[in-house]
C-alpha cells in the first residue's frame, strides 16, 4: 500500500468513504499539491482530508476531488467551459478589482449563475 493510501486508511478506518480513498490513490500517483492545485484547494487541504482532520465542508472537498475525477465542467457566463473544481474556487474568491475579468467573475457567482453554491 502506497504513502498516502496508508495514511488515510490509517487515521479514517475502515469506515473511510471511497472517495477519500479515490482522492489518496491519486494523490500517489500524482502528488498532493498537484492534485490540490487540480481541485482549487491547497496542499494543506488534501493533507487534512486523507488525515480525516479537514474541519471545513467536506462535501465541498469530495464535490470538487469527483470534478476532477470525472472531467466533469460547467458553462461559466465569464469564462465559458471550465471544471467545477475551477467553478467552486471562483466562487471562494474574494473581491479583487485589479482587471475585468476578477471583477466579471465575482459579480457572475454572485448574480444568478445556475452553479453558485454561495447562496445554498
């Protein structure tokens, strides 16, 4: 069993969900902070998740791990056919007016985008 298989399996049990187990095969074929880069989130995130430590949205992590996993993309009104991984980090931006497209971005995920989560 690879590093990061025996890491999850270690501090999840036998109780640990297949994605977690998906996201750490993954992450040993590849390496966490690809995989996080992949997914919008950082390496510390992806740590955290396969240490069943991770005290934020769960559901956002394994949401954004099955975008990647499947290809799985999105129509954004801004930047046209994008992953939902992509779509989710987005949408976690703050305000940043620094050009037009920042701004496009954070106005489109805060306005009626059918893939906003921010309201949910």
């Amino acid at each position: 069993m690879s590093a990061n298989a025996s890491k999850a399996l270690q501090h999840w049990g036998k109780d640990m969900p297949q994605w977690v187990a998906d996201l750490a095969k993954r992450c040993d074929t590849s390496n966490q902070s690809k995989v996080a880069e992949e997914m919008g989130y950082s390496p510390a995130v992806i740590s955290d998740t396969l240490k069943n430590k991770y005290t934020g949205d769960l559901s956002r992590v394994q949401q954004a791990f099955n975008s990647v996993k499947n290809g799985i993309k999105v129509s954004c009104p801004v930047q046209g056919d994008i992953s939902t991984a992509t779509c989710m980090n987005n949408q976690r931006k703050p305000y940043n007016g620094a050009n037009f497209r920042t701004v496009a971005l954070f106005r489109a995920c805060r306005s009626n985008c059918p893939h906003s989560q921010l309201g949910a």
